[in-house]
C-alpha cells in the first residue's frame, strides 16, 4: 500500500457526477501527474483529497491515517498539502509572511508567550524566520521577502506558492496548475524545480497540469481523467499512444466514426 | 521582529527591552498624562484626552475582528454596554455593600481596586458574550454575520431597558447578590456611578490595548489572523483553523471593548445609559476602523483621535455630526479604499519609510 491511497472516491454535485469511482495509490516519493480536458474534474478530485468537499463515497488515506471527515486544516496538518489553480496567495501580506504563515500549525508558543514577548517567543519566530528564508531562497524569492505578495511577477506568485505550501513540511504535495501562465525559460524552471524539492525533502507529488510537455518529461506515471472517470493511467509513452486518451483530448477519428453507406 | 534581524543571536539586554519597553513606554505615557499634561491642559482638555484613550480601546479592539480577521462586525457598542454595566454593578453596589452609603461621585483612591476588579470582570464577563455570539455567528459571512452583530447590539440595549430601577442604599445592603444584575437603572441609565475614570487609568487601558494587539499582529498568531482575512480557503489548507481563530479574535476584541466600557461607564459627564450605547455608537467605531485602514493600529489610533476632537470642534453643528462623518467616510472610500494607511502602520508606508531612511518602497 501507497503513501496516499485513494479508494472509490466520488462526489456529485446534484445531478452531475463530478468525479466518480477514483482510485490511486501513490508510493512514497512518487511524481504522478493528473490530466484531462477542461471540467474533467482534476480539481474537484484535489478539493475531495483537501477535505474541501467532503467526499460522497470512498477512502482517502494517509499513510495510516484515515482522512476522509477531516477539516482542510486538520487534512494540511497531517501532511496534505496544496497549491491552487487560480492563485490564493495572501496577497497584501509580505511575500515572507506567507510562508511564516503556514508555519503556525508547527509552532510550539502560546498567545500569552507572544503578548509577554518572552525567550520561547523569539526562538521559534527565529527559528520560523530561519526557516521561510531557506524555502524563499529555494524558489528564488528571498530577495522579495519585504514585498507585498501582490506585486511579484505571476511565475514568482506560482512559486510563491509552492513554497508556501512547502512550509507545512508535508509528506504529500498536490499541485494544481504549476505552470500555468508561466513563459517557456519559467517553465523549464519550474520543470528542475519540481523534481529537485521532490528529491530535496522526500515529497511524494500528484500534479494537475495541461502543459503536455512538462507532464510527459517529469511525471512517473499518469492518471487520465475525464467527465469524472478515470480512463487511463501509465507510464507517459503508454497514455501518449492509449486510443480512449486522444479521444477524449481530440474528440472521435471521423475516419473510424463514418459507417460504410452513410453520406 | 524584522528582517534585518533574523538569524542574528541577540543579547539579553536586548532581549529584555524587547520585551519590556514598550510596557515602560506606557508607564511613562500615563505618568506623563497623569502628573503634567492632564494638570497642564485643564479639566476640559483632560476630558476630551480621557475621550480619545476610550476611542482608541474601542478602535484598537474592533480593529481585532474586523481588520485583521477580515469579519464585518457592527455590534461593538453592545461588548461596550455589558463591560461598562458590569463593572458599574461591582463599583457601585460592591462600595455600598463593603463601605455603606451611596459612592463618592468622585474619585476615591479607596475604591480604585474595586475600580480594577469592575474592570477587568467586565472585560471577562464582555469576552464570554463574545463567545457566545462568536460560537454560532462566525459560521456566517459577510453582511449576514453584520446583521447578527446589529441584532445582537439591539437585544443587548433592549434588556438594559428593561432592567428595574437601582434601589436606595439599604435595599442594596440587604439585598442578596443575585438580584442586583436585574436593576441597573433601566432606561433612564445607571445613575451614580462613581467617577473614577482618569488621565490615568483610560491611557493605562489604551496603552495595554496597543501593547497586546500590536504584539498580536506581528507574531505567528497574528499572521493566522490575518491569513483570514485574506483569503480563508488558503489559509485552512495552510493549517489555519479559520473558524477558532475568528472565534478567538472576537472573543478578545469583545473583551477589550469591556474595557472601553468600563472605562465609559466611570467617566465624569457620562451617564451609562442603554441609549448611548446603540447602534450609532458602534458605527462611530467602525468608521474609525474604516477610516484608519482595516488592520492599521496607528490608523485607528489617528481616526480615533480625529473623531474624538472632530465633535468637540464642530460643537455648534452638533446636529449635522452623523452627516459629516457619512461624508467623510464617502470621500474616503472614493480617494483611499483601503482606509488612511491600509492594513500598514505609518511607519511600514512608503512614504515614511524613505523619510526615516530605509529601505526602498515597498
């Protein structure tokens, strides 16, 4: 059994199944990607995984831990953790203080010990410090640290929030549309990025993107979604050549569709 | 803490000021209001002064829920109204039940420790309102929370009217405790209330006020605090329990209005009366808030100020003061949305930061 396993999960949203059945079992330090056409339901399936809707049938699973019922914070602290598609970042905040911010849930200091000031205080929000540093500077950032987080280009607003998410120490990172918007130089980046804070803090990633390209070069293995069903899963060559995979991108060959006598 | 400062070790002695100067700053602020400002300016300046200190304990305090944790209560005055009756309660019927006889209508160094006591119960007593309307409310958003704050603000004044009329001093003495909650004063307002409130005691409390929640904005509470306000989704995939933190910050917000409150309540040329402490006056509370920039401390201290004096000023168009303020408020929002400073404090503006010689804008 995976590090994240995923059993039978579904939700409808009245009569549309948005996602349906869906089944995945990441082993540690895995790189699987999630594709499919637009409103496939890639980012329902995250919002199921996050506890943001909870699911209406299946099993999410963390390691041993059971997610399914669990807040979106409590599912962030037990090592799930997310970027989003249509960036949330906290946008009048400094770029450093969106980091520090998902450090809260490992602090280990009262409100009292912040009122008061005292040693404890100044160690963690050292220590905290120390540490939104060492992940800006990963992502290129810490030299916009003081800026508000508005204000940075959309490629370093994307990075932004992969280092934020990165802060909650995670065991497993979802990742919605890393790419997008991003020019090619960026993307390319992001590409040695992406597989260098895998191998740097052992994460296990599941990434939705549409940039075929990247999907293809860095993902292990592919799961391919569409109307809420899984209708493939590989290595990137096999979902490159699956019939029912160019299908759903390119529609019906209109060859293989005309029946002989039909006009 | 700042940037430039992170990762450095620091000294004890530095380590020390950090945590107790600005406690020493307040120290001196009071003593100084207290012993020369207040005797130098006259009793009409020190009142207004006293005036400002209660706005900046209100303004501070909603600063709390609505600037920092982004959720739109207008309910203020109401915390304001069960801090300031519940240690008026304690004052007053806790100096006829100990000493006898009505309370001086002036200041007894005698009674300042029931004068702390009624304080500090109705800063407690006004946090547990606030968490009982916190609890439930804060699952709702937006205008629907601020229509619960407005009910709740109105029920609040509304009971105070009910309550009976304060009985003479020998009623009180052999009354048991229980049934003193239920008269205080009603409608014509809690009369008698010992005038403790001074220079000194409104800029202790104000002090305090700007102490706690300044050190709450700029630690890792704080930030949970703020991530609310900017966006909640984000901020609970980030591990942030949304709704205890908003239930958190209301709780503290409503404690310090009790504060205010008591502080109101013992204030010499104020009756604490239900009508005074209705709707109107929590709006004048969040126009401060609004206009100093949601978030920004030294924004509501400055807009508190102004719309302390601002009636004092305009005394003869007495009148026309809620049309200024909806005015004011008006232009603000079409010249600077985001209120006076934003969600900054001056020093973190631009502006000010190139003038002390920092680093470049922001």
């Amino acid at each position: 059994m995976g590090l994240l396993d995923v059993q039978g999960v579904g939700i409808a949203f009245g009569g549309l199944k948005a996602v349906q059945d869906f089944r995945l079992d990441l082993p540690k330090g895995a790189l699987q990607g999630l594709i499919g056409p637009n409103g496939a339901g890639k980012t329902t399936l995250f919002n199921l995984l996050t506890g943001v809707y909870p699911p209406d049938t299946g099993t999410v699973k963390l390691g041993d831990r059971v997610l399914n019922g669990l807040k979106p914070h409590q599912i962030a602290q037990a090592g799930l953790a997310r970027t989003f598609q249509n960036i949330r970042l906290f946008g009048d905040l400094t770029v450093l203080d969106n980091v520090k911010i998902a450090c809260w849930s490992r602090g280990w200091t009262t409100t009292l010990d912040a009122l008061l000031r005292t040693p404890r205080f100044r160690a963690e929000e050292n220590a905290i410090t120390t540490r939104s540093m060492e992940l800006l500077q990963i992502f290129e950032l810490d030299k916009r640290a003081d800026e508000s987080a508005r204000f940075l280009p959309y490629g370093g607003q994307r990075r932004l929030e992969m280092a934020r998410a990165l802060a909650l120490d995670p065991k497993v990172l979802l990742l919605d549309e890393p790419a997008a918007g991003m020019n090619p130089q960026e993307k390319v980046a992001l590409r040695n990025l992406i597989r260098d804070v895998r191998d740097r803090f052992g994460l296990t990633v599941l990434l939705i993107e549409h940039d075929m390209g990247l999907v293809m070069e860095i993902c292990e293995r592919i799961t391919v979604l569409d109307h809420g069903v899984v209708i493939a899963s590989g290595t990137p060559i096999e979902i490159q050549k699956n019939p029912a995979v160019i299908e759903a991108y390119l529609g019906a060959s209109p060859v293989a569709d005309a029946s002989p006598g039909a006009h | 803490m700042s940037l430039a400062s992170y990762g450095k070790p620091a000294s004890p002695a530095v380590v020390a000021v950090d945590a107790l100067g600005p406690f020493a700053g307040v120290a001196v602020l009071v003593l100084l209001m207290h012993f020369v400002i207040g005797p130098a300016v006259g009793p009409y300046y020190a009142k207004i002064l006293v005036d400002i200190a209660i706005s900046i304990v209100l303004a501070v305090s909603l600063n709390v829920v609505n600037g920092f944790t982004g959720q739109f209560s207008i309910g203020h005055a109401a915390f304001m109204a069960v801090g300031g009756y519940t240690a008026a309660a304690i004052t007053y019927f806790g100096t006829v039940k100990i000493w006898g006889g009505l309370p001086l209508v002036h200041a007894d160094p005698q009674g300042w420790g029931l004068f702390v006591v009624g304080t500090v119960a109705g800063a407690l007593v006004a946090g547990l309102f606030g968490l009982f309307v916190g609890l439930p409310s804060l699952r709702l958003r937006g205008d629907y929370l601020a229509l619960v704050t407005l009910g709740f603000g109105e029920i609040v004044r509304v009971l105070l009217m009910q309550t009976g009329s304060i009985p003479d001093p020998k009623v009180i003495a052999e009354a048991p405790l229980y049934t003193l909650p239920l008269k205080l004063g009603g409608s014509l307002g809690f009369g008698g209330v010992p005038t403790y409130t001074n220079l000194f005691w409104a800029w202790l409390w104000a002090g305090l006020t700007l102490v706690i929640v300044y050190r709450l904005k700029a630690s890792t509470h704080g930030r949970a605090f703020l991530s609310v306000r900017e966006d909640e989704i984000a901020a609970e995939a980030m591990g942030i329990p949304t709704t205890s933190v908003k239930v958190r910050a209301f709780v503290l917000s409503a404690a310090l209005a009790g504060i205010a409150g008591a502080l109101f309540a013992h204030e010499l040329g104020t009756t604490l009366n239900p009508k005074e402490l209705g709707f109107q006056k929590s709006f004048e509370v969040v126009i401060m808030v609004v206009l100093g920039g949601m978030g920004s401390l030294s924004g509501a201290v400055l807009a508190a100020a102004v719309l302390t004096v601002l009636p004092e000023v305009l005394r003869e168009f007495s009148e026309y003061r809620m049309i200024v303020y909806a005015l004011i408020l008006i232009l603000v929002m079409l010249v600077r949305p985001q209120g006076l400073f934003g969600i900054h404090e001056v020093w973190e503006l631009p502006v000010v930061r190139r003038l002390l010689g920092g680093r470049g804008p922001k």
